[in-house]
C-alpha cells in the first residue's frame, strides 16, 4: 500500500494545483460568455470549487502535509485550449457552444481524478478522505450534466 499512498498524495497535488488555476480561469469565462446563464454557470462553478480546495485542504490535513501543488500539465494545456477557443471565436456565435465544450474537457478531466482518488482513499482505509472526494466528484458530474443541459437546449442551436 506504500506506493498507492504515494501516488494517492502525489494525484492529490496535481488535482490541487488543477483545481487552483481552474479558479483562475473561472471569472474570466464568467464575463467572455455571451449567455447570462452561461456566465452564472460559471460563478456558480467558481464558488463549488473554491469549496472543493477548502476539501482537498481537509485531506492534506488528514495526511499531516501542507496543501500543495504540483504542476498537472494536464489542466495546464486544457485550460490553455480553452484560451484558444476564446481567442478564435470570441466575436462568434459559436463561442458560448465552444466554452461549453472546453469546461467539459475540465469537467471529465476532473471526474477521472477524483473517482480514481475516491477509490484509492477507499483501498488505503481512507474513508472520510474517501467521503469528501466522492462529494466532489458528485459536483463535477453535476457541472457537466448542466452545460450538457444547456448546450443541448440552447447553446448549440444558436451557434448554428
């Protein structure tokens, strides 16, 4: 189990950082997106996952280590594609359907981290670990069942 501990802290700062520069990018597409409902999506999220750090802050604690993050190259190129998406159609009427699409590439990233976290803190004997990460991973697909909701009933019909 020492190695499992090992990657269960090591996947603990990658998602960490992931989740920290995602509270960049979160008011910045707040204010790109061209639907109101979009834009509250967004800040919604961004208050959903500044409680999702404050969780991930509780695990380090119950580890006995300091929060701390590790460079995911992962979110970092997501994040960045996202950028693009916004740099190339930000005058377009597809923007808001491609926003919608990037913070979903977020979403799946996230949910992949957090089952696998979930389910090694399960394995480790981790169990209230187990508990706040299962919380956060219910959020995620939540988020993402949402912008599927709107892309599908209005997002991408205007876009067309």
């Amino acid at each position: 189990m020492q190695e499992l501990g090992k990657l269960f802290e090591h996947t603990l700062m990658d998602i960490y950082y992931a989740e920290n520069q995602i509270l960049k990018a979160l008011p910045k597409l707040a204010k790109k997106a061209k639907s109101p409902e979009l834009g509250k999506m967004f800040e919604a999220h961004l208050h959903e996952t500044e409680g999702q750090v404050k969780r991930l802050e509780q695990i380090f604690k119950m580890l006995g280590k300091p929060p701390k993050g590790v460079k995911c190259e992962a979110i970092t190129g997501i994040l960045k594609e996202g950028d693009e998406v916004v740099d190339e159609f930000g005058d377009s009427t597809a923007l808001d359907a491609g926003m919608i699409a990037a913070a979903q590439t977020v979403e799946h990233y996230e949910m992949a981290r957090y089952g696998a976290l979930r389910t090694w803190a399960e394995e480790l004997g981790m169990k209230d670990a187990a508990k706040l990460l299962e919380q956060t991973l219910m959020e995620e697909r939540g988020a993402d069942q949402k912008l599927t909701k709107l892309a599908e009933t209005r997002v991408n019909a205007k876009a067309a």
